[in-house]
C-alpha cells in the first residue's frame, strides 16, 4: 500500500529509535529532563528565539501560544482555512474563551494583509480586544515568502498586535525558499513547528518565543494537560530529526511536482500547483468518493478534502518509483470508477 494521505504517516529512522534508546532523561515537568532542554536551547537558536518549549502535538503547540497570548474575551485574526481555525476543535474559543474573526485566505494561501487590517477591533467598549494574528506558512503546502511574514509582522506592531505563526511545516517552507528557518520567522512573536510530520519523528512539537512567552506557555502547559515526564525519549528523536530530515525535505517536493506533473495528463482531472510537498487536485466530473475506494482496492491511499478534491502528501519513504506506481494506480482508478 502507498501510503500519500499524510506527511504524519512517517516512521522514524533507525537512528532516531536508537537515540530513543540511549536517552539520558529526567522530569521534565521539574525542567530536569537534559535531552529536552538541549532540545529546546536547540530550537530558540535554531529559529531565533530567546527560548522554546516541547509540547506534544502541533494542536496543542498551537492552544499553549494563544491561551499564553490572549485573555479571556480576546480575539485572534485567523484565516478561514487555517488550521487553527478549520481543524483543531474551537480549541481557543472553547478551552481559553478566545473570540475569533475569520478573513478570507488568499489564492496563494496569505491572509491579505489590507484585510487583516480591516479585520483590526476599534477602541470600543462593545468589541472584544484584537490581540493577535496567526499566519499559517505553510498553508494547504502553499508557501508564504519572506517579504509577507515581514509585512505581517510589520502591520501586527503598527497596530500593537502580536503575531502567531502555525508553522507545522516551516522547513518545507524555508526548504522551498532556500532561506535559513530564522530568517523566514523573525517577524514571529510565537511560532509551532512539528517534528511528526515531513521531519518523521513520531511525537512532538515545539514553541518558540520570548522569555516572558515561553514562561506563560510552561503553565498553559500544565493546565492542558500536556506536562510529560521522562520526555526525553521522545526528544531524542527530535534532535536526529532535526540533525538529519531537514536537507531531505527537496527530496518530497520533487516528488510532489512529478506526481502532480503525471496527474495532469490523466482525463478528467484538475491538478492545483505544488509549492510544497502537497498535490491537490479536482475531479471535473463526478463525486472523489468513488475515487477513494478504487485508489485503496488498488492499493493507494489518499485524503478526501471535499466531494470534488482529493489531497497527496509526499514525504519520508516514498521514493520515485512509489510516485510512478501511484501515477498508474489514479489513471487505472479514474477509468475503473467511470464505469461504476
């Protein structure tokens, strides 16, 4: 079975599990754990920070930076297709009391920034108080550009906002840039970055922020549930993911151009351009359902997204040739499910 419904379906390397193995630990919760605190010095370095902070997942990553930067009745300005907003529960509105005013994203994923603007609460006693932005990079395996994050983050200060990034994906973005991570998130007063997904550890994420944030985060931490222990063995496979997946993700957004590159020459089907490692892609008529069920008789699995659009995510151990065998696998489908 080729597996292409997501880059968290990845397995960790041999030298990630033998790092687990070896791993000198100790609780975390009493900031005792060394290989968490070197993987945290590791991080604030890594993208600029004056700390950084391991949480469990990118969900909770992304709860612990709004429940640190918001108060109750606080709003946040978020994309309609971010994550934050689309798949991750209300978890602001419904854990930390935070209101939330969705804007439109634009075709290449950014939120527009004269939209942000608009979006922007005026002093007034019967508006909750805008706090925040959340900017997804990258979104739906768009990538945003250095010179957006900057304007962004620009924007967010003249109007004393503070400016959130959901940056489950980061590196592809930076990888896509050939820019240092640093660079593309400097505008960022908070960032989550995921290690389960393209960089194939099988837990974790980390934040990352002032001093004061990362401070706050410790507690929004605790109260959501998320202080671990001997977590070390989990940051072990971190630290190799970061010293080892990071180069290799040009790997996954090659294979992701040749997959949609053999896409565009099946009938009957819309390939969306790939930026990233992601490969969308439209039925011109019929309903993908149908679709999905063949591509797994035929031994590929792929995301559904709505009745008319599928999703592929290429990442770690899905070679070239997997992408040629999945190419014929849609082609074969596509004909199979006409006939149905």
């Amino acid at each position: 079975m080729i597996d292409l419904r997501s880059d968290t379906v990845t397995k960790p390397t041999a030298a990630m599990l033998e790092a687990m193995a070896k791993a000198d630990v100790g609780d975390d919760v009493y900031g005792e754990d060394p290989t968490v605190n070197r993987l945290q010095e590791k991080c604030a370095e890594l993208f600029g920070k004056e700390g950084a902070l391991f949480v469990v997942s990118g969900s909770m990553g992304n709860l612990v930076s709004l429940l640190s930067h918001c108060g109750r009745g606080d709003e946040i300005i978020v994309g309609k297709c971010n994550h934050i907003f689309q798949w991750e529960q209300g978890g602001a509105a419904s854990l930390g009391g935070i209101h939330t005013q969705t804007i439109d994203n634009s075709k290449d994923g950014s939120l527009p920034l004269e939209e942000i603007e608009g979006a922007i609460r005026f002093d007034d006693q019967h508006c909750p108080v805008s706090r925040l932005v959340c900017i997804e990079n990258t979104q739906d395996g768009r990538v945003l550009p250095v010179e957006y994050m900057n304007s962004a983050g620009a924007l967010c200060r003249k109007n004393n906002l503070l400016m959130h990034v959901d940056g489950a994906r980061i590196f592809n973005a930076a990888i896509a840039l050939k820019v240092p991570v640093k660079t593309l998130v400097a505008s960022a007063d908070s960032l989550q970055m995921c290690f389960s997904k393209g960089l194939s550890a099988p837990v974790g994420s980390i934040v990352t922020g002032s001093k004061e944030f990362i401070k706050k985060a410790h507690r929004a931490r605790k109260l959501v549930g998320g202080g671990m222990r001997q977590a070390g063995v989990l940051a072990a496979a971190c630290i190799v993911a970061l010293d080892t997946m990071v180069e290799r993700l040009h790997e996954d957004h090659a294979n992701a151009q040749l997959l949609a590159d053999g896409l565009k020459n099946i009938s009957d089907i819309d390939v969306e351009p790939v930026h990233s490692n992601m490969v969308f892609f439209k039925l011109k008529t019929g309903d993908v359902s149908k679709l999905s069920k063949t591509l797994k008789e035929n031994g590929l699995l792929a995301n559904t997204i709505d009745r008319h659009r599928m999703r592929m995510v290429t990442h770690y151990g899905i070679e070239k040739s997997d992408i040629e065998t999945a190419i014929g696998i849609v082609n074969k489908s596509m004909k199979q499910a006409a006939k149905v």
